[in-house]
C-alpha cells in the first residue's frame, strides 16, 4: 500500500511541475546552420566564420605535421556586407555551415523616404517588405522603378538576415 501511496505522490508531484512549467512559443524548430566537416567544404560554397554566413572565395589544405592534423585555411566574403575573413580549422573537424536560400521576387513599390524598403511580391503573389539595398544597387533599383521599369531582384536569407543581392529588368 505505502509503494502505491508513494507512485501517487510522485506523479501528483510531476502533473504539478507541469502545470507550473511555461513554453515559449518557438519558430519551427529549423536551425540556421548544420555542421559539415571542414574537408568537406568546397570553393563557393558556404560556411559560418566568425558568426558571418561566408561564400568560400579561397581554400588551402596543408598537409599533415609531425604533431597533427591537416589544416584547412578558408577564406570567405560575408553574403551581406562583403567583408573578407579567414580561418583555419582541423580538416576532421566540423564548422558551421549557414543555411541558405535564394528567391526572385518582382517589385511591386520602393519607398523615396529615409528609412528606405521595398513591397516585393513572391510567385503566390504575398506582398513583403524588405529594406532597400545601400550604395549603387539600391540607386539602381530606386532609378529604373522611377522610370517604370519591371523589375525582379533577387533576395537572399540565411540566419536570420535578408538582403537584396541583384536586381534585373523583366521583359515588358
């Protein structure tokens, strides 16, 4: 009789802990990145350096030492701002690899304010804003929407960061 007494206590007291317990809301459970060994990774590709997604430019594998593994030196250019980083990892050891996605979206409206974003549409026709590229692409955009063009540009997301990376004029 005291085992079952016992049995009842613990599982009351765990349907309390339950009940007391709260859960976040979460995004769907997909990771932004996924480990790949570092021998693995190939020119153009991409990896994670120092937490910046990275499309590979240079890759030089040195051979094994008298004390270790073989290296592998990456150099990489972040997919958003264009800024060059290196690293040197163990060939057996994995790195970050980010998880990227591409999408060609027409442009449905550019604002001419300060904060400066863009209404594209995606193939279900699903309006999104997205915020106007810097420098000579998003001056490209602004000028060739001002003279009507039809444009699509192209969109790029990977860990948690999106940019326009090009734009081109659709046929009339």
């Amino acid at each position: 009789m005291k085992t079952k007494q016992r049995r009842n206590d613990t599982e009351q007291q765990q349907t309390d802990v339950m009940e007391d317990t709260e859960f976040s809301a979460g995004d769907s459970g997909s990771s932004t990145t996924f480990p790949q060994q570092c021998s693995a990774l190939r020119k153009n590709g991409y990896v994670v350096i120092k937490e910046h997604p990275c499309k590979i430019v240079e890759m030089a594998t040195s051979k094994t030492g008298k004390h270790g593994h073989a290296k592998v030196h990456l150099t990489g250019i972040d997919i958003f701002t264009q800024k060059k980083y290196e690293d040197i990892c163990p060939s057996t050891h994995n790195m970050n690899v980010p998880v990227v996605s591409r999408h060609d979206l027409q442009v449905v409206d550019v604002s001419r304010d300060e904060y400066g974003y863009m209404s594209l549409m995606n193939d279900n026709g699903e309006l999104v804003q997205v915020r106007a590229p810097q420098g000579d692409l998003g001056n490209e955009i602004k000028k060739r929407f001002a003279k009507d063009e039809n444009l699509s540009v192209t969109l790029i997301k990977a860990m948690g960061e999106e940019a326009v990376q090009s734009v081109k004029v659709l046929s009339p």
